[in-house]
C-alpha cells in the first residue's frame, strides 16, 4: 500500500501527463472511457490510435484540461485536474499546453505572423527570436504578410504547429494533425513536428490513424473498449 502511494506521487509529481483510471461518458451516452490508465513523461512522443469513435478524440480533450471528466484523475504538470475550476483549467491551458486539430483552425482575420504569436502572446511567454525561427524552420518566412485563406493545407498546418510551439508548451496534443493532407505534404508536417518537439523538449500526445506515423514516436497506445489495450 506505501509502495503504491509512493509510487504515485513519484509520478504525478515527475510524469508530465499522468491519466489515471479516467472515466468518461456523454450525458444519456454509453460511457466512452470506462478506465483509462496512461502517463507521459517529459519530452516523450506518444501516438493514440483507436478505431472511429473509440475516445480518442475524447482522451485529448481531457488532457488539455478542456471538458471535466466522471471518475479517476488526470495530472499535468503537477497539477490535479479535478481541483481546477474552468478558469484554473484555462491558466494551466495557458501555461503548459498548446493544441494542433486536422482543421487547422487559424484565426482568418489575422496574418500568418499574427498567428504565429497570437498564443504566445496570451500566455505572456512571447520570444521574438524563437517565433522568427520557428517560422524560418516551417518555411513560413516568405509567407508572414498573406492571411490564411491565400495559404495551401500543408502551409496552414504548419502556421499552426508553428503557432502551438511558439509559446515553447510542455505538452502538444495533436488530433490527427496530417488528416486533411495529401502524402507529401503530410510526411513534411510530420517530420517538422517531430523535429520542433524534441529541440523544444516538449511532450507529444499524437491521435492517429495511421500506424506508420505511429511508428515514428517514441510509444504507442491502442484505446478500445472504454481502456488502453
Ligand atoms: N460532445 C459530445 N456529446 C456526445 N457524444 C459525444 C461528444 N463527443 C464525442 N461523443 C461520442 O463519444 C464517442 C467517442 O468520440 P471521439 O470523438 O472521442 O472518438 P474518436 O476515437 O476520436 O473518433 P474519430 O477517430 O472518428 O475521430 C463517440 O461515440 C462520439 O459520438
């Protein structure tokens, strides 16, 4: 029993992402996650696969800290979901976390420089050099002035990613990040994801279909049933 108790505290306090016996339904829905057990330390690349519907989606959106869940505990960074109200949920949002979605989700009326340091700027952890870099580096330098409408799939994806890395987050959850790209532009998205996260020393969650993209990070995990295969 001790050991237990150490054993956990060892990892909420040291994992950067510890999901533990999780549980979550939609109201008058069969529950989606019935016992999810799962960690993430610092730094490490993790893809979610799952059959359509299986919660993938569903996991993601709890470890962002953006929907309350029914039973068990997620920590992050330290920090125990469940003591948080919606706007403690948010300043942790802030602080740790950035998201990228297959719909790239760019704010239209603003530039590709504007939305490359919009989130960063919210969170007050703007670092001009770094956010020219990240731009220089996703091949975005020539595109700075356009708006997102004047910009391919694949240059959006990468405002986007650009965007979410800016703030240098703790954890980047991607949902299905390359699902609205075509193979080449998928592989170079990818590739500059992969490469961002490690220099940064930030912490993948990655939901994919995809088992060859899934090959590519460092862990995997299968959701079915409600749990973690
Ligand atoms: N806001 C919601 N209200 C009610 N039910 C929902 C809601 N969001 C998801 N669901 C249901 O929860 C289940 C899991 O959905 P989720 O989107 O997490 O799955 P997924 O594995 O990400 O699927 P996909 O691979 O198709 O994106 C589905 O049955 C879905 O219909």
């Amino acid at each position: 029993m001790a050991l237990h108790i150490v054993a956990g505290i060892v990892q909420g306090v040291f994992m950067l992402l510890n999901i533990e016996k999780v549980q979550k339904s939609y109201p008058g829905g069969r529950p989606v996650l019935r016992d999810v057990s799962l960690t993430l330390d610092h730094g490490q690349t993790l893809a979610l696969t799952g059959e359509s519907g299986s919660g993938k989606s569903t996991l993601l959106n709890l470890a962002a800290a953006l929907d309350s869940f029914d039973g068990g505990e997620i920590t992050l960074d330290g920090t125990a979901l469940s003591t948080l109200d919606d706007r403690g949920r948010a300043a942790l949002r802030r602080q740790s976390v950035s998201l990228v979605f297959q719909q790239f989700n760019l704010i239209p009326s603003l530039t590709v420089a504007q939305n490359l340091s919009f989130h960063a700027r919210l969170a007050n952890r703007e670092d001009t050099e770094w956010t020219a870099q990240l731009a220089e580096r996703l091949g975005l330098s020539d595109l700075l002035a356009r708006y997102p409408e004047n910009l391919s799939g694949g240059q959006q994806q990468r405002v986007a990613i650009g965007r979410a890395m800016a703030p240098r987050p703790k954890l980047l959850l991607a949902d299905e990040p390359t699902g609205n790209l075509d193979e080449t532009a998928s592989a170079t998205v990818l590739d500059l994801m992969l490469s961002l996260v490690a220099e940064a020393g930030t912490a993948l969650l990655l939901v994919t279909h995809s088992l060859d993209i899934a090959a590519r990070l460092d862990r995997r995990a299968h959701l079915t049933g409600g749990h973690i295969a």
